[in-house]
C-alpha cells in the first residue's frame, strides 16, 4: 500500500507551509501528552514509524529509539533521516517480532488507521511496552474530516481515502476491551479545515491551541500501563552530540 510514490509524497507534505504549521501542533500536542514520561535510558517503539519523523522527535526528546514498519519504502526514507540514531524494523503491527515488556513505551501515531485487525494491533503494543502508550489518531467527528468527506465526492485518489478515521469514543471502548482499565490522558489539536492551518492570527489560536479530545483534527491519547503516577519532573537526557550504535 504505501509504495516509493506514497513514501515521497508523505515526507513532501511536512515541507509545505500547512504540512509544516500542522506538524508543529501534532509535536506540541504529543509532547505535552507524555511530558511525565522519563527519558533517560529510556526507550520507546513507534509502531508503523512511517519516514521517521516522529522518531527524530522521540529521540531529540531524549529517548532511545526503535521503529518498525511494513513498508520498506517508508524505512528507507526512516534511515536516510536518521542513520545510526535509531534500531529500525522490517515487520507488522499484528504480529511485533518484540519479547513481553521489551519496550519501555510504545507510540502508534495515526497508525490504526490503515490496519485490518485494530485490536490486535493495539494488543500487541500493550504487550511489549511496560510503561505507557501513545495512540495518535484523526478524529471523525473534526471538521478537517468533513471538509475530507466533501473532496471525496469528487476525488477518489491519496492515502486519506483508504483511512479508517476514529472518534475519541471509540478508541477510548478499543483501549478498555483489549487493556482493560487504565488512566488515560486525551487531548487535540487543528480545530478548523487544512486551509485554516496557517500562521495568521485567528487561524493561530484556533489551531494551536489543545483542545478536548472530541473535536481537533489530530488526536492524542496516553495510556498508563502501570499504577504509579508518572514523574511530576521527568529527567531528560543532555542534548545528544554522537549517533546512538544500530
């Protein structure tokens, strides 16, 4: 599904004014979601880590990264911007080629989207992860997601078409089913429609700005997997000098 063609127009969105401004409030969002998570020794999976711009994240963030993908498109893209800074896998979020508690997280940002067996994904992350999730996902109910039904009617191409949006609902029902009770932090982001995410002032406020989690574009959810609260103060590793060992 996501072939050289997909893999280069992915990475060119996040170059464009709106894919640059919205990339910036999806970081701003994720980083105040797991601002209790440590990050010293650390390490964190993204599941379905796509060209690696999270994970470029994650590890400026202080992280020791890992990714894995089924697209060997998308991971060549991940090792040309990251080289050496992150343990990159061939594979399915279904089956995770990972032991039990390997990872201290795991991250899957707008992944369930273009997955058959969600729950099954989403069981294999709680398995390998011993402290917290990250589940990033575009919400249905947001006005980005109408405008992207209206183009529909028309246009029939892009990745967005064969995307299985979510509410906050029913991914907060899937979390419960397949993890069981569990505290959860949920916050969005990009309020308005794609030609609103730009630095002008009201279309700044609205979309900058994180919002319950029924009504933003892009949703995030954090999932404690153990009882303890999380650090009040995390300690966050010096800023990294030298490439991490592959």
């Amino acid at each position: 599904m996501f072939d050289h063609h997909i893999a280069e127009h992915y990475d060119r969105w996040f170059t464009t004014p709106q894919g640059h401004f919205a990339l910036e409030q999806e970081k701003k969002l994720i980083q105040s979601l797991i601002s209790g998570w440590p990050r010293r020794r650390q390490s964190i999976l993204e599941i379905g880590c796509g060209t690696g711009v999270f994970l470029e994240m994650f590890w400026e963030s202080g992280f020791d990264v890992y990714g894995i993908d089924s697209s060997v498109h998308m991971l060549n893209k991940a090792r040309e911007r990251l080289g050496k800074k992150a343990d990159l896998h061939l594979g399915s979020a279904e089956c995770l080629p990972f032991d039990d508690n390997e990872f201290d997280f795991a991250a899957m940002i707008t992944l369930l989207e273009f997955c058959r067996d969600q729950k099954q994904v989403l069981a294999e992350a709680g398995r390998v992860a011993r402290k917290g999730l990250l589940i990033c996902f575009l919400n249905k109910n947001s006005l980005y997601h109408i405008n992207q039904k209206l183009l529909r009617l028309w246009r029939r191409d892009g990745v967005l078409v064969r995307a299985r949006w979510h509410s906050y609902r029913e991914v907060r029902n899937m979390v419960l089913e397949v993890l069981g009770p569990r505290k959860t932090r949920t916050r969005s982001v990009l309020l308005g429609t794609k030609i609103m995410w730009r630095n002008k002032w009201l279309c700044q406020h609205l979309n900058r700005t994180l919002w319950p989690p029924v009504i933003g574009a892009f949703t995030g959810m954090r999932v404690d997997l153990i009882d303890k609260e999380p650090l009040k103060t995390p300690l966050l590793a010096p800023v990294k000098t030298q490439a991490k060992a592959g």
